[in-house]
C-alpha cells in the first residue's frame, strides 16, 4: 500500500476561525511511519465573526 495524504490542519489550536483544535491523539501529532488513525477534538470559537 502507498499513503497518499497531507498533515494539514485546517483549524489550528491558535487560530481565529469558527473551530479550534484541542486535541489531536498521538498517532497524528508523533512522526512514525505506518498506519494513522486519528482523533481530533475541536472547541467552538464563540468570539468567531464570518466575513461573509
């Protein structure tokens, strides 16, 4: 099997976008090879304005 992927976050812990990641299991954050499987936790940003 080849992966075929890309470690992009779209909503950083330190963003100001309408989510906020607060937890990201090991698997995503550590850089071994292998198979990824992943848990993200995201927060509502309440303070957040759409532009739109």
């Amino acid at each position: 099997m080849t992966g075929i992927y890309e470690k992009d976050i779209k909503f950083p812990s330190d963003g100001n976008g309408p989510l906020r990641l607060v937890y990201a299991s090991s698997s995503f954050t550590e850089e071994k090879i292998g198979p990824m499987i992943g848990v993200f936790v995201y927060e509502v940003n309440k303070d957040y304005k759409s532009t739109s």
